[in-house]
C-alpha cells in the first residue's frame, strides 16, 4: 500500500449544498491539516540527527542539495531493495542530491545501522533520529521519505516504495525541479 502526504493538503473545496455545520467541520478539519502540515515542514526543515560516531547532524547543512531524509532500518526488504536506485540517483546528480538514510531506532541501533553501511558500498549519510523527528510526523511504517528542496523547504513525505523505476522516476522530478 502506498501512502503520500504533501505539504498543504486540504479538503476539496466543498459544493454549495453542502449544509453549513457540514461545511464548518469540513473547513475546520482543513485548518487542522494546514496546521499539522506546517508543523510538520517546521520539524523537518529544523531536523537535527546523530550520525554513527555521535556528532550532531543539522539538515541545514546540505543546503544547495535536494535532500531525501529516508527513513529505513536492517531489516526492512523494501527500504533496502530502494537502495541501489537512491544511490544511482546520487551518482547521475553528485552535486544535487543528497540521500540521509536515517534510522529511527524501532528494531536498530546505531551499531545496526554502523554494520550495514561498514558492509554496504552506498554513498548515504547514515544517521541516527535521537531526536524523534520520526514522531513529529507521525511515521506509522518503513520506507518513509522526506524530501527538501536545495533551499531547505520541506516538499514532501510520502510512505512506501512506487518501485525502483517508479522512484527514480519521482524522485528524479523533484530533483531537476527543486535543484
């Protein structure tokens, strides 16, 4: 099953025959949205991680790069099988892309996480989400990507995998797009 959040969402707008205490729920929930999705954007956009020797990692950091925050762990299948087709994204665009593979600690460690890139030939900032930011956006399953513009400005989450043309394909538009 394939989940995808954007920055933004809100009800459609509602027909004029739509009974005005309807109509009031219906703008309220939109407001809800609005304010959780610019909540979310704040947490991302301010996100701070561990790296794999302790040292504290600001997403500021890689300003000028689109950046995938792509939450993953050891033993989830799908969020491995995505790797050979994140990492070809940062070879055909090393000066644009940037992937943080960020471990939120549900089954793995650090050590988990340490093991795998010691043993894996990716190019990915490997990282630690001491800071839960997994939480603030309410994550409820593995592959999670977050991507953010070159600028630093939060563009999208989404959970699951479209597969690996189909990610490449995504991911390769937000890239030229946002770049």
């Amino acid at each position: 099953m394939f989940t995808s959040l954007l920055v933004a969402c809100s009800s459609e707008k509602q027909e004029s025959s739509t009974p005005k205490a309807e109509s009031a729920t219906l703008q309220n929930d939109s407001t809800d949205t609005a304010k959780k999705s610019t909540a979310e954007a704040q947490a991302v956009e301010q996100a701070t991680f561990t790296d794999l020797e302790g040292n504290a990692v600001d997403i500021a950091e890689f300003e000028g790069k689109v950046v995938l925050i792509d939450f993953w762990e050891t033993w989830c299948k799908p969020c491995l099988a995505s790797f050979p087709t994140m990492q070809q994204l940062m070879d055909d665009y090393p000066e644009q892309f940037v992937v943080l593979a960020v471990t939120p600690g549900f089954l793995n460690t650090k050590e988990d996480a340490s093991e795998f890139s010691g043993e894996n030939d990716y190019d990915f900032v490997y990282l630690f989400d001491e800071n839960k930011l997994h939480q603030k956006l309410n994550v409820q399953g593995i592959p999670f990507k977050v991507f953010v513009d070159a600028e630093g400005n939060f563009i999208e989450m989404s959970m699951g995998s479209r597969g690996p043309e189909g990610d490449y394909k995504h991911a390769k538009e937000i890239i030229e797009k946002h770049s």
